[in-house]
C-alpha cells in the first residue's frame, strides 16, 4: 500500500468521527477513518443502542402484569436470554452496515486499524504512514474497574451485552445512569439485582430530587440497594461469586458488574510524543473549536470527557467540520441545555439546571413539583409514582431547568428542551394548553411555587 495524504484523518468510526468526517467530505475534503473495532463507536455496539433494546425486553415483565387491570389475561410470561442476545446483534451488525454505507456515499475511506500519532500531521496504521493536514482523535471511552483481588471475575458493562446467560443472582455497582440502567435491566428481566453503591445518592450530578425518587421507585420494585457498601475482594468459588464487602459481610452471586465510571481511551494513541496534552483525568485539553495546543491535532466526544452523550459528539463533530473546512458558523453546543435521559425503570429525563446550581447560578429561585400517580397506572395496579419538577429564576422568570422521573421522560423532555433553548418563561409555560389527560400537562398547569 503506498503512501496515502488526507484532507483530515478521523481516529475513530463512532459517533462524533463519523460525522465529523462526513460533514467535512461534504465540504469538499479528502477524508479517511481509521477504526480498530466496528463502526459506530460504544453508542451503536456496546451504548445507547444495545442497551436500550435490552431495556426495552425487561419493561415488557411490567407490562404484562399491568395489562391484568385491563382485562387482559396473558398467562406466565416466559423469557428467553439469548433470543435477546441473538436479535440484538443482528440489528448492531444491521447498524454497522448503515455506518459502512454512509461513509462510502460520503466518499469518505475507511482503513481498518490502530492508528497511533507519529507527528502532528502523520499516523502510522498497519505499519503504513498516513499524512493529513488536519488529525481529528474520536476514540471515545472505556469502563474503569477498580484494582481489587479478583476483579477479573467481574464485568463492565461491555461484556454484560454478550453474556451467554441471563445471571440468577446479579450485583451492579455503581449509582450512575450505566449503572441503573443495567440495575433496572436485570432485574426487569427475572435476576435477583443488587445495587451497590459507595455513596447515599444514586444520579450525582443530576438533580438531586431525581436520584431520591428513582431510588424510592427501584426499591420498591425489587432492587436491593446497598448504600455506602464497596466490595473489597471477589473470590470465585463453585457455588459462585464470593464478594467481602467493606461492611465485613459476604454476598454470594453469579455475575458482578462495574459501572463505576469511563474514562477517555487515549494509552497507545501517542499523545505525548505528538505534543498533545491531556488533564489529570487522561481527557485530551482542547479550545472552543475543539482543537488541542497542537494547531493541527482535534478531539470530539468522550474523549475530552465534557459530557458523554452521542448527540454531544455528533455536534461537536460538526463544528470541527465546519471550522476547518467550511466557512466557520458554528459553535460548541451550550452544554447546560443539553437533555438527556436516563433507560432506567422508571425512566429519568432532565434539561437544564439542578436546583443546585440553580441556586448558585441565580440566588433567588422558585421550584415547582409534583408527584403522582398516573391515570395508566392506576388502572393496571402498578403503585409507581411520577416525579415532575420545573425550576424558575425568580428575577426574570426564565424556566432554568426541568426534570421527570417516569415513564416516557426521555421522549417528553425533547420538547421541552426546545423551550428551554428558546428561553421560555414560566408565563409562557402556563399560558399553554396542556393535552388532557397526559403527564405532560402536568408540567404547564403547576401554578403555585413548592418552595423558594
């Protein structure tokens, strides 16, 4: 193979590499990806896709007993794991496929690979050295696992899409969004879940009302969560997992695993000798148009671990497009008013501030909430609550942010983000006609503040 020269160089085939290269072949560069794995990154193969398929698997337990308030007799649902297992990667290979063909359509090339840096304008892939003027790094991220006796044993949640099984007895430690999801997953899915967590509250750095309730809701469903517990060693044994616990006690289970943070997936990329400079986290350091102190080198998504979100990536994909290749226009996305949602049973979806830092931000605040139980609810037995909360800055009325826990929050709070990023009111709010009955007209007819 001789030797080939870029417009721009993507390491990396998920989310935020993929766009940026296909906006920047459309934009008239010569492009080329370089992936080591499949094409789509962790959302498509082991993220936002996968998981969400198999979340939807485990609602549908809930839903057949729910249904009996309906006059619906279904008999004793029966679930079979690796029918899951086997559809789930038929639509990842499906989605593969997408990524391969919208690239070649793009004209963009794909090399299939580990590429390391070997200057600020050169990578070396398969023992070739490619030359581009401009190097884009989208590796994304990795789980981290702890350095305890026995964590070999145990998975993150990479491993959990490809077991052969479904685990009788499961423990999920971490009290982030990977790992209520997957708490919410197993344990809708017929396994015997415990949450382990080392702190007393699951969601930090979401509103804090929202991981209390959530916790309230997975409790009562049946997840045993364990607050301020850590597991110090795991020992294998024939009748199991045998984890010591910081507690002094024992738990014996099938499967252990890890959600307790990622971290950015640079070791081996060859940062350092390029002159890329990463923080004390590993993230590579990079400006407002997402270029590092190296003028050539960029980095987008999990990477530069500002927000771990595929829409996130995608954005910020297109700026650097932009930036080097069009005529500018377009800037990083406004962080704070970015919506996201949380796959756990009941779902979480959230866009803007936390009371918090609402606080913070503005002194005065007014915050409006609610909880109850919906109509859907009520008709097929189910005792979960909805959680609702709207939080206003008191001086000019701007709605700063607004969270739900319940079911349908991530579709609901799409369109609420777009209020948000027009900088709706709270007269605005009430001034709109809510659709009876839904949750949602919940969130326009909260009148009076719950608290200041």
């Amino acid at each position: 193979m001789q030797q080939q020269d870029f417009d721009f160089l993507v390491i990396g085939g998920g989310s935020g590499g993929v766009r940026a290269s296909r906006v920047a072949a459309s934009l008239g560069a010569r492009v080329a990806v370089v992936e080591a794995a499949q094409l789509g990154g962790t959302c498509v193969n082991v993220g936002c896709i996968p998981k969400k398929l198999l979340s939807h698997a485990a609602h549908f337990s809930q839903l057949a007993e729910e249904a009996k308030g309906f006059g619906w007799q279904l008999g004793k649902p029966q679930f079979d794991w690796p029918t899951l297992i086997a559809n789930k990667d038929r639509e990842i290979t499906r989605l593969n496929g997408v990524y391969a063909k919208m690239l070649a359509g793009a004209g963009v090339s794909v090399i299939q690979g580990r590429a390391t840096l070997s200057g600020p304008n050169s990578v070396l892939v398969n023992g070739q050295t490619l030359n581009a003027r401009h190097i884009l790094i989208a590796t994304g991220g990795t789980p981290s696992l702890p350095d305890i006796p026995g964590v070999e044993h145990a998975i993150s949640s990479n491993e959990a899409f490809h077991l052969k099984e479904l685990p009788r007895r499961v423990v999920v430690v971490g009290g982030g969004y990977i790992a209520v999801e997957f708490a919410s997953i197993f344990h809708g899915l017929g396994a015997e879940t415990t949450l382990l967590h080392r702190s007393q509250q699951l969601l930090r750095g979401f509103d804090a009302d929202l991981g209390l309730h959530l916790a309230q809701e997975m409790a009562r469903q049946g997840v045993a969560i364990r607050w301020s517990e850590e597991i110090q060693a795991i020992e294998k044994q024939a009748d199991g997992l045998h984890l010591q616990l910081k507690s002094g006690e024992q738990l014996v289970v099938d499967c252990v695993m890890y959600a307790t943070g990622r971290v950015p997936l640079t070791a081996g990329l060859g940062l350092e000798a390029a002159g890329v400079k990463t923080n004390d986290k590993g993230a590579i350091e990079v400006d407002s148009h997402f270029t590092t102190r190296v003028p050539s080198i960029h980095a987008v998504g999990d990477v530069i671990d500002r927000m771990a979100l595929t829409p996130v990536a995608l954005a910020e994909g297109t700026v650097v497009a932009h930036h080097l290749f069009g005529h500018g226009g377009k800037s990083a996305p406004d962080y704070e008013l970015v919506p996201t949602a949380v796959f756990s049973h009941p779902q979480v979806g959230t866009v803007g501030l936390s009371e918090e830092a609402a606080r913070q931000r503005f002194g005065a605040v007014q915050i409006f909430q609610s909880s109850f139980r919906p109509l859907s609810n009520r008709m097929g037995g189910e005792p979960e609550n909805v959680f609702l909360k709207l939080i206003v800055s008191k001086a000019d009325q701007r709605v700063r942010g607004v969270h739900m826990v319940g079911e349908g929050a991530g579709e609901l709070m799409q369109g609420f983000a777009v209020a948000l990023q027009c900088g709706a009111t709270k007269p605005q709010f009430d001034a709109t006609i809510g659709i009876h009955p839904t949750v949602a007209e919940e969130l326009v007819t909260m009148r009076e503040p719950t608290r200041e």
